[in-house]
C-alpha cells in the first residue's frame, strides 16, 4: 500500500498542530462555535445530536494493521469502545470530547492518517473497489489513479469551498464494486490496445433527492490527460453550480440543466483556455505511486485449492458466500462481514479491531480494505489458511457468512445520531436482521442488496438497492418508504417507490411480502432479485404488500 514520504508526513503534522490551536481557542472563548464551525468541518468535525462526531479518512478503503490497531486504541481511549465504518470507506467516531480531538488527530497523523476533507465541501475521500489489485476480473489496479487523485484535491486551493460536496468513486474491474455510477465523477480504469491504462469517465450521478445514475462523459482519456481534463470539469462545476440552494449544488443538477453536450462544451472551453503545465509531472507521479503499490505487494505464488470435502458445515458455508476468486490460483479474497444476526451495520468494537489487525498480520500480509457496504475484506489470504482464519474471525463474533445477502445491510446511523436524520435506521436494521437471517436460513433467495436510510439525503444507499428504505418524519412519525428494483453495479439503475411508506413494527413484514414475491416470480434460481423486477414491474410486489396483506 501507499506509504507517507517526508512531505506527506510533515503535511499532516502540521495541520494537527494546527487544529490543537483553533480547538484551544475555541474552548477558551476566543473563537465562538459559529467561528470554529468552518474550521472543525475542514477537519471531519461535526456536532451531532448528541455529541462531537470524528470521521478519518481511510482513502480508497486501504489499512495496514498498524493504523487499525491505532483506531481500536482510539476507540478504547476517547470514544464508547467502537467505531462506524461508513459507506465511503472511512471510519467514524461518535462520541469523542472535544478538548481530546487535537490528541487523536496526533494519534492518527503518527500513523499516517488524517481526518482532512471527510466533511464540507470539498472533493471528499476517494472511494474505489475493495479488491483492488487481486481482483479475478481487474483490468488496472485502481489504486494507484486513486492515490494521485487523492493528492491532486487535497487542499486544492480552487476546490476548497465547492457549491457542494463532491465525490469520486474508481473502479479498474468488469465487476463496479465502488458503486461507480453514483457518484459526481465516476471513473472506469481499462487498458488500451498496448496495455497502457485509460480512463473512462462518467459524470452527474449521485444520490439524495433527486438520485441520478452517472452519464457516460468521456472514453479512454490517457493518463497525461486525465488530470487536466478533471480540473476542467470541476472549474466549470464550481462556477456554474448552485449556491443558493444546497439542494440543486450537486453536479448531476448542473448537468441536467445544462444537458450533457452544454456541459461537455464549456469543458471543453475551459480545458482550451488552461495552462496544463501544472500537471506535467502528474504521470511520472502516477508511476512513482504505481510503483509503491508494486514493491509493497507480497510474493504471491501459485498454490492449491482448498478442499473442502471433510471441512465442517459453517467453514464450507462461510468459504461458499464470503470468499471471493483471486487473480492469483490458491489464494482468496476474503470479505468478513460486519453484519452479524441483530447488530449494528458497520459498527466495530476497539476489541475487534485489535483482533482483526492481528488476524491481518497472521492471514493477509498485514492489509486489509474498508469496503462501501461497511464491511472489511483480507486481500491476501492462502486457501490454505482460510480455515484458522475462519476460527479467528468466529473467536470475535465476525465469522458471519452472508456477503452479499439481503441482511448484509447498509444503514447509515439515522436519528440516534444524525441531526439531519428524520427516522432511525439501526433499530430497523436490527430486527430486519434478524428476521432475514432465518430467512436465508431456510429459503434460497441468493444474492440480495437492502439498503436503509434515515433521511433523504441517502447517506444509506437506499435508492441504489435492490430492496431499499427511506426513513421519513410523516405527521411526527417515523414512516418507511420501500424502493425496489435499484442496484450499484455496472448496470446501475434507481429503485423505484413501491408506494405509501410503513409504520417501523410493518417494515419486517412488508419486506418479508417483498421476498416472498420475489420467490413466487423469478424464472429460475439463478434469477437475481432486480432481474426479476426488471422482468415484471411494480404492480406485482405492490399487489402482494398493499393488497394481499
């Protein structure tokens, strides 16, 4: 993975020393909370219901288990005993006092980590595919693009204070695992005729009110004119994007009402009129970066499958959903769910975490990935070691074997948080948890997406679930509003309403209808849920939960 050198160190460092004097002001008084506000935001800050809130950037979703062992510890020192990781690969903090964040940033900075532009508008973390670099079915390893993006729009002087937040998302694979398509810019890395890396482009995706699935924008731009061509395209976003209303400032607004060829145009205009020198250096940068990931990778020799003929019946359930083809035979990726029977959906204790970073040191070279449905995955595992990790992982209650089914669900953390949350999506999450895993218990209902938000800001990925649900305040209730038919995936598309929303003690059977229907429709066991839905609409589900309840 990608090391720190001595700028990059220095860099985090000082923005630490940095942060300790504004928060020293503040709690002395000479800065008042609206003054302080913009400067704790610069720094993943936020004051929430309840509390103080920290998110740390994990860019691109990549840990080493020394940056792991020091969120546990921080965790364990100056918060509640866990941590969220969030649907952008990051990690958060809900209960830190303010007079301790100066030392946690002075954790963090001592291993490489920092909390810059995990909040305001900016250009946020850089998400991209958990399996990045092993992937069966990679074309490029994203990382490296990922990393010189991170650096090109940290502190980018023109992209400091955007319309709104922006987000990249970068995938180098057949399979989209970073949910490319819904993000402000997407990027697709491939390899052209000769095998050099190019880059497709997608713009105006996102989520919230008004979710939209990216648009093809440009097709295999060369590396030396990926950079130029971005910052053309964020100039005119930052222009021309709404300020004031922060509910049409996202990209995808712009887009629309420009229309994509407009937009397109003035891209072009700006990427005419730019002095390009800036960005010469960018692909020796691209090939210093490149070569890192390279040298940092472990010697990864053929090996043999593992057989499984004698394994007991949990590890060969276990192997069966949660590991993942490698590009190397004899080795695995393995997904580790953080979604066990009635938990929280991304929580992580500051036990577990020590835990999982020994493991990592044990089983996958000491790395590990954040993944956007909250969930962790060892990249470098020999087959052969997939049955004591299997041990390891059920000593500390993660050894669930449901990636990829519906009670792996995403949830952002709602109203027992969130002030902007106008339901709760953990207590739902929780029973709907429960009731699902006795459902995959018994029933085959393959792979499945369900997401669930608190509000319509969609920090959850409702719209882009198979099966997805909106928490909303109706008549000072919370009310659930089903979507149906989305998904994140190369073929991207927006879940439909199903139709009016639920009381929250109605969701578990409204969903359970939902499957129950799905069962009764698809053509074939292999039929996946938004196939099934594409294949015969809305009316049947809506029957079967409205009509036949």
């Amino acid at each position: 993975m990608y090391a720190y050198d001595t700028h990059d160190q220095a860099f985090v460092e000082d923005r630490a020393r940095e942060f300790r004097d504004q928060v020293e002001r503040r709690l002395t008084g000479q800065l008042s909370e609206e003054e302080f506000r913009p400067l704790r935001l610069q720094n993943g800050l936020y004051l929430q219901l309840h509390a103080y809130m920290l998110r740390i950037a994990i860019p691109y979703g990549e840990l080493n288990s020394t940056q792991l062992r020091k969120l546990g510890y921080i965790a364990d020192t100056y918060d509640k005993g866990y941590g969220h990781f969030t649907t952008r690969q990051n990690i958060q903090f809900n209960w830190p006092k303010l007079v301790d964040t100066p030392d946690i940033l002075d954790h963090l900075a001592s291993v490489q980590m920092h909390a810059i532009q995990t909040s305001g508008n900016c250009i946020r973390n850089v998400t991209s595919d958990p399996f990045a670099g092993v992937a069966a079915d990679e074309f490029v390893d994203p990382r490296p693009v990922s990393e010189l993006l991170r650096q090109w729009s940290m502190l980018h002087p023109e992209f400091a204070f955007l319309p709104r937040k922006f987000k990249f998302a970068v995938t180098g694979a057949a399979e989209d695992r970073a949910a490319m398509k819904f993000h402000d810019i997407g990027i697709w890395a491939k390899t052209d005729d000769s095998g050099h890396p190019v880059f497709d482009l997608y713009v105006g995706g996102g989520q919230g009110r008004t979710p939209r699935v990216a648009k093809p924008f440009e097709p295999a731009v060369a590396l030396p004119d990926l950079l130029p061509l971005l910052d053309a395209m964020l100039r005119v976003y930052n222009l021309h994007g709404r300020r004031d209303n922060k509910y049409k400032a996202r990209i995808k607004i712009l887009v629309e009402e420009l229309g994509l060829e407009n937009y397109r145009d003035e891209v072009r205009a700006e990427l005419a009129g730019m002095d390009t020198a800036p960005f010469q250096s960018a692909v020796d940068e691209y090939e210093r970066i490149h070569a890192q990931f390279e040298a940092a990778q472990p010697v990864m020799e053929p090996g043999e499958s593992l057989d499984l003929s004698t394994a007991s019946a949990s590890l060969q359930a276990w192997v069966g959903q949660n590991v993942a083809a490698h590009r190397v035979p004899g080795w695995a990726v393995v997904q580790i769910s953080v979604k066990p029977k009635g938990g929280i959906p991304g929580d992580v204790t500051g036990t577990q975490m020590l835990a999982l970073a020994d493991l990592a040191d044990a089983f996958s070279a000491g790395e590990l990935r954040i993944t956007h449905r909250q969930n962790v995955v060892f990249p470098y595992v020999r087959a052969g070691d997939l049955p004591g990790l299997f041990k390891g992982l059920q000593d500390i209650g993660l050894a669930e074997d449901n990636i990829g089914e519906a009670s792996d669900i995403i949830a952002c953390p709602g109203l027992d948080y969130c002030g902007l949350a106008t339901a709760r999506s953990i207590p739902v999450a929780q029973e709907l948890s429960t009731m699902l895993r006795a459902r995959e218990a018994t029933d085959a209902l393959g792979p499945i997406s369900l997401n669930i938000s608190g509000c319509i800001n969609a920090c959850g990925h409702h719209h882009a679930a198979n099966i997805g649900i909106l928490g909303l305040n109706k008549a000072e209730k919370e009310n659930y509003q089903i979507t149906l038919g989305g998904r994140s995936d190369e073929n991207a598309t927006v879940g439909e309403v199903l139709g009016p929303g639920f009381d929250r003690d109605q969701v578990p059977a409204a969903i359970g209808r939902v499957l129950d229907t799905y069962l009764s429709l698809r053509s074939g066991a292999d039929e996946r849920f938004p196939d099934t839905y594409a294949r015969v609409g809305k009316a049947p589900f809506k029957e079967a939960v409205y009509v036949g309840a």
